[in-house]
C-alpha cells in the first residue's frame, strides 16, 4: 500500500476541496480523478485508450530509459493536464509536436500542449524519459523492488508511477503494449501475452500484449533471470509461469503451488463464468516482501508466501481477481470489497471443494473468533477508510457478508449471482451500491438490511441476527461453551493473510512492522491481497 496516498478522511475531504474549480471545470485538467481515499490519484480531462512502452533497462545498474506513447481521448477542453510519473523527463510530445512540461510534486508532470486541446479529441502523448527507478521515493516510500539480478514494479494501490507514465488509477483503465530490452540471458516478464522476443547486440527484446482494459496498479514488470515454464489450457489460453533462479529453499513450494495456476482457473471458470483475459500464470521474483499481487493476467508472488510449504489458497485468491478486481474493478478504493470480499470468499469455495471445511464451516469459524469488542468488528468492509482499506477484516469479514448473502437468498441464485456479474460488468468499474442492486435485480429480494448489518456496521452483529442469517446457530445450542471446530484449511488460508501486506510505513492493523519493499524489509497486496 503506497503511504502517499494513505490520509484520514478529514484530510481527504480537505484535499479534495483544496482542487482548484477551475481545474475541474475550466481548461486545466484536475490533479485528481475525484477518488474520496486518494484525491491526488489520477487525473482528469481525458481517458487513455492505449498504452505502449518502448523501455531498456540495466539490471547492473537499474536504469531505465523509455518512451511511452499513451493514446487518449479528451474529457474536457484542454490547455494543460497532468501525467503521474516520477522518473526525469527530458522530452514530451502531444500529437506530434513538442510540449512544455513542468513537476508540481513528486509524481505530477504537467504538459501544456502547443495548441489547445478541444473535448473529444483523440490525442497521442509521448514521453521519453530515464532515471533509477529505486532512487525515487515518494514520501520516502518505493514500489519499486531491487533484486540481486534486476528489478520488479508491483505494488497497490500504485506502482505505475516509478516506471511509466499514466492516469493512475483504477477509473481509467486501458489496453498495453510493453516492450523491454534487457540484456541477453536476463529475462523480462510482463502482463499478456509474449507476442515475440528477438535479441540483437547483446540485448533482448521482449514484446508483451495485454489486449483487454487493465488498471494501472495491474500493470506489472520483473527483469532477472527466471526458469519458465509453459502450457496451454484446454481452451487454448496460453499459460507462463517464472520462477526466480535464486528462490532457495522456496522453490520447490513455489512450483508446487503455482504449478496448478491452470487447475485452479479451470475451476474458477465453473463458479465465476468465462476466463476474461488472453493469457494465465504467475510469478515468483527474487523479493524480500511478503505480498502477493493480482498483477493482470501474470499474479505476483513473493518467496515469502511459500516459506512453510506449497499454499494452492493464495493461488485461488489472486486468480479470483482476475475476475473480481480486474475485469470488474473498484470505481473508487473505497469499494475494495468488491475485489477482496470475493477473492477470500473463493478461498472459503476452494476449501469446500477440497473437502477441508465448507464456506459454511469457515464462517462459523471466523465470527466465533472475534467476539464483540474484538477491533476487527470496528472495520466497515464496505467503506473501511483509506488507513484500513486493506485490513484483515475487509477479508474475512468481507466473506462472512458472502455467506450471509448465500443463505438468504439460496445456492441456486447465490452462484447465479457469482457468475452473472462478472459477465453483466465485464471490462468495467463498479461500487458496492451497484452489486447491492444487481443482488436484489436477481434475487428479487430486498437485501439492503443484510449488507447494512454484514458491511456497514462498526459492531458484530448480534448473536441472534448471526444465526437469523444462518451464522454460528450453534451458537445458541448447548455446543456454543466449546465453539465450532477449525476447518482443516484454515492455517492454510490464514497463512495468506499477509497477501494484503504491502509494506506502506509504520504498522498495520495487526501491528506487524511493514517496512518498504523497496528497502527490501518488509511486506506490500497489498498493504493487505489482497491481494
């Protein structure tokens, strides 16, 4: 989780009424895209449609030198509006003509065109640019990891910002080209599909294409040396998996997890609907944090999360998102339960699946682990504020809402539900109020009680409410003195708790020293991943 980003609501409020009016309503695109959490995420005035990056980069050295085209089209008429991008800047061109361009912080670069953009213009920027991607701090804070034999960008709520260009965040979504010349016998591992690679003069190009919408913060890029390793789904789909040369002793757990990327895939799309990206696989980079990323189409794994042994549970997750999180994303960070409510609720599906504990079991489980006083009731899944957006309660108790919703409304519509919206909001955005209301569409059931009680409410809800919506009724049975039994998936899936600690300063909720990922001390999907 980028600190940067990270204010108490009274001083989002304020920042965001800090925004000039004339920035939103005049010629001057706005510093923010509007997000309640983030006010300086993103920009305003355009959307981006398309975008390639051309880059080398020196693992010896960690310089990167690129130029990205970025293909968009205006919102507004434009005189001036900002990129999100950190690295030294020495030429921008917007339609082919040369454009001033200025910082005004740490990450905004502000372009003046030669001429006056009108609305609905399509435009093509370019950038050329070069810098030490781990030399940049924000708020002495990187997204950018080192490692022994190159570099890594992959971090949320932003990365994007240490290697290119872009409108960061999640609203503004877009299709990729990413080229990378790295030198021969180092790879280069990015979202997509591996369209080509050529080598020439001791370098090799790698050729990446993501061809369906992606947020920023899913773009990723690692340079090392990797083993790899391919297939092909049975639909065809093509499948990569890297695998750092120096894992260690978390080698042979990495594999044996990822290894079953395309099983678990395969199944999702029996409970989620059609895979909705052109490639699958994963990652494993030589890191020292602790996350694991939903990075599009290629997940991002650190060693750490295989540390005691292989863990299938944090593979389920991060490919959920595929679906919940990345085809349908956040409209704001505010609505983070829509990605990760799901993606741990498909943990609680695998472990019914697997024989090791129903989704019933695991809440039952979760809500007799917390008892009332308990913080984690405090956290309001649906609108946890900014400082616990990624908290273990936006998980669990974002899944104990899921199960609430299956028992009200029936398994027959519940996984109707499931399917059909990654369907119906494909390639888009959406809040927690648009899947209330889907909910309901469906169902034909008034449901605004029960995502007020599960999501909304700083408390637990009560015993006999719990049990009104099929949550510990055993509770209220002589059995309650002893608690329901421990799933037999439950160290597993608790062991992918640190998938959403993603290494921003100070402590998270559980008081674990998070440190910088950059520093190579500590943990970053997720400040939290979810991830």
């Amino acid at each position: 989780m980028h600190r940067r980003f990270i204010v108490p609501s009274a001083l989002a409020a304020t920042l965001v009424l800090a925004i000039p009016a004339s920035a939103a309503t005049g010629t001057v695109g706005a510093p923010g895209i509007g997000d309640r959490y983030y006010p300086a995420a993103g920009n305003g005035g355009y959307d981006v449609s398309h975008y390639d990056l051309r880059l080398k980069y020196q693992p010896s050295t960690d310089l990167l030198e690129g130029t990205a085209t970025i293909l968009a089209t205006t919102t507004q008429e434009l005189t001036r509006f900002n990129l999100d991008f950190g690295l030294p800047v020495s030429e921008v061109r917007v339609n082919g003509r040369k454009s001033a361009f200025a910082r005004s912080s740490d990450q905004e670069l502000e372009i003046t065109p030669a001429d006056r953009l009108t609305k609905g213009r399509d435009v093509s920027v370019v950038v050329r640019y070069a810098g030490k991607p781990s030399e940049l701090k924000i708020d002495g804070w990187t997204a950018w990891a080192r490692t022994p034999d190159g570099g890594v960008a992959a971090q949320e709520p932003e990365s994007a910002v240490w290697w290119y260009p872009s409108n960061d965040h999640p609203l503004d979504k877009a299709t990729y080209d990413i080229s990378v010349s790295v030198p021969d016998g180092t790879q280069a591992i990015s979202n997509g599909v591996l369209v080509s690679q050529s080598s020439k003069l001791g370098w090799t190009r790698f050729n990446w294409r993501s061809d369906k919408p992606q947020a920023t913060y899913l773009s990723t890029l690692a340079v090392g040396r990797f083993d790899i390793t391919t297939d092909r789904t049975a639909d065809g789909l093509p499948v990569l998996n890297a695998y750092s040369k120096d894992l260690g002793p978390h080698a042979g757990a990495a594999r044996a997890s990822i290894e079953r990327t395309t099983e678990v895939a395969e199944w999702l799309t029996e409970v989620f609907g059609p895979y909705p990206f052109n490639a699958l696989g994963g990652y494993v980079p030589n890191v020292t944090s602790g996350f694991a990323l939903e990075t599009q189409t290629r997940p991002f794994y650190s060693p750490r999360q295989f540390a005691n042994g292989a863990n299938v549970s944090v593979v389920v997750h991060e490919i959920a998102h595929q679906w919940y999180g990345n085809s349908v994303s956040v409209s704001g960070w505010k609505d983070i339960w829509i990605n990760e409510g799901f993606a741990r609720y498909s943990q609680w599906l695998w472990s019914e699946k697997e024989g090791e504990g129903t989704a019933q079991e695991l809440a039952d489980y979760v809500y007799a682990q917390h008892p009332a006083d308990d913080p984690f009731w405090k956290v309001k899944p649906g609108d946890p504020g900014p400082d616990k957006q990624f908290d273990i309660a936006v998980y669990d108790r974002g899944a104990l809402a899921l199960q609430a919703l299956r028992n009200e409304v029936g398994d027959e519509t519940f996984f109707a539900l499931l399917k059909g919206w990654p369907t119906e909001k494909a390639h888009s955005n959406a809040t927690v109020g648009d899947f209330l209301r889907y909910a309901e569409r469906v169902s034909g059931k008034p449901l605004a009680t029960l995502f007020d009680t599960w999501l909304y409410q700083p408390k637990r809800p009560a015993v006999p409410a719990a049990a009104s919506a099929g949550i510990a009724k055993d509770v209220l049975s002589s059995r309650a003195a002893v608690g329901p039994e421990r799933p037999a998936s439950w160290k597993k899936i608790a062991a992918t708790n640190t998938v959403h600690d993603h290494g921003a300063h100070g402590h998270d909720s559980h008081g674990h020293d998070r440190g910088s990922q950059g520093g190579h001390g500590g943990d970053g999907h997720r400040g939290t991943d979810h991830r």
